[in-house]
C-alpha cells in the first residue's frame, strides 16, 4: 500500500504540471484579445456612422477575411497552436476551418476539392445552426398563437 | 469615444468563453468541429432566451465574436422573421441572420484558395 502510495507521488514529482491551467490561461488572454480588437471595430464602425447592428455584423466579417487571410499565408496555424481555443471559439476558428481544408484539398479541383472540403467544419456549424434555430422558430410561433 | 469600460467587459466575456472551450477540449476530447457546433447551438439558445442581448448590452464584441454571436444571431433572424411574416418565417430566419457571416466565409475562403497553394502536410 505504502509503496504504491510513494510510486504516485514520485510520478506526480515527474509529470510536467497540468497542462490545463497553462492552456487556458493562453486561451483566456488570446479570446480576450481577438473579442477586445472586435470592439475596438466596431468602435470605429459605428464613429463612421455605421448602424450598431451593421458594425457589429461588420466586425464579424473583417475578422472572418483576416483569418482567412491569415490562413492561405498559413500564419494561423501558428497562432493557434498556442492559443488553443483562444482562435477557435470567435469567428477566427470558423473562417480558419472554413479555408484551411479547401486549401489542403485543392489538388483535387475546384469542384470536388475545393467546393466540397470547404464545407468539412462549416456544414455542421451552419447545419445545427439552422436546425436549431428552426427548433427555436417552431416554438417560438407556436407561443406567439397563444400569448 | 472609446468606452475603455466595454473594451475591458469585451475582453474578459470573450477570454471566458474561450477558456469555457479550452476547459471541455482538455478535459474531454471534443474535437474542434464539435466544440464550434456545441458553441453554435449554445448561441441559438442563448439568444432564444433572451440572455444574449443582455450579456451584449455590456460586452459587445466580447460575446459577438465568439461563435455564440452567430448562433445568436439566427435566432435573433428567427424571431424577427416570425413576426413579420408568421409560420414561413420559421424557415426563413435562421439563413436570412446568418447570410452575411457564412457568405464573407465561403466567398472570402474561396478566393484565399485561388491565391494560395496548400503546403503539402508535414508529419
């Protein structure tokens, strides 16, 4: 018993602390980020006599363009190796998954290759987006007979 | 101009949401594509319940940006659809909100393919 009980603490002495909190403090500051650069956007959007609504539809495509951007220059890749869901979780991951498998697949043509993989992650995104919110209008329409 | 008080909300509310991902990628294998679909529908709810609006009124971007905005943003398109134009609104709505984010997407994805070569995969 005691001997398994030092065996746990000698590998606990050897295994590199968790990598939890290093990830997500690397996820927090880089969504933070990326979230801070869209407000400051839309800052400058709505100064430019762009409706609320529109600026921050705006941010939402100007980031989308930089990622995509970023990603054929293949710079994202390394960003995102350290930050995790940091570029993941805002739009940054969606354009990211978007582009990066339409480019892997180019060689297969513009039709089966690039057409098709460039829906690998935006086809399930768009597809329970829709569904859900198809769930949503249902119930929605539904109350608004009764209320 | 710049309210550095939503500037900051921005950051903290997105950085959260961020590591809301990082905790469940870590902790339980989900794969990317899953957590941006999880986060997508998490969006549709969020905004069904009304709590999107008033997590936005003080973050903004911080919770427009992340996918949570999108989601968000089809059931924002739903309501608005089934109040002006009753049952086909239901399916309506979801594509008409979600039009400008997935159209910059494909269009903006499409042309960075044109442009760039993929670089044959390492490993």
């Amino acid at each position: 018993m005691e001997k398994a009980e030092s065996y746990k603490k000698r590998i606990k002495l050897h295994t590199p602390p968790s990598a939890l909190l290093k990830d997500s403090a690397l996820a927090f500051l880089f969504g933070g980020a990326i979230c801070l650069i869209g407000e400051l956007l839309a800052t400058l959007y709505i100064y430019l006599g762009i409706s609320e609504k529109d600026a921050y539809t705006l941010v939402s495509v100007t980031l989308i363009f930089i990622s995509a951007l970023m990603t054929g220059l293949g710079i994202f890749d390394n960003i995102a190796r350290h930050a995790g869901a940091g570029t993941l979780v805002p739009v940054t991951g969606f354009a990211n998954s978007v582009v990066s498998p339409a480019i892997d697949n180019r060689s297969e043509g513009l039709i089966l290759g690039v057409g098709a993989k460039i829906f690998t992650v935006a086809g399930p995104v768009i597809l329970y987006a829709v569904l859900s919110g198809t769930v949503f209008g249902i119930i929605y329409y539904i109350t608004k007979l009764f209320i | 101009m710049i309210d550095i008080l939503r500037l900051l909300s921005a950051f903290v509310v997105g950085g959260l949401i961020s590591v809301t991902a990082q905790v469940l990628i870590d902790l339980t294998r989900l794969t990317p594509a899953r957590i941006l679909v999880l986060f997508v529908c998490a969006g549709v709810f969020i905004g069904a319940i009304g709590l999107y609006d008033i997590i936005f009124e003080f973050a903004g971007a911080g919770i427009s940006v992340p996918l949570i905005g999108f989601g968000a943003t089809v059931a924002d398109g739903v309501r608005e659809a089934v109040d002006k134009e009753g049952l086909l609104g239901i399916l309506k709505g979801p594509f008409t909100a979600a039009a400008a984010g997935c159209s910059a997407s494909l269009v903006f994805g499409y042309l960075i393919c044109l442009l760039f070569k993929g670089k044959p995969k390492k490993s």
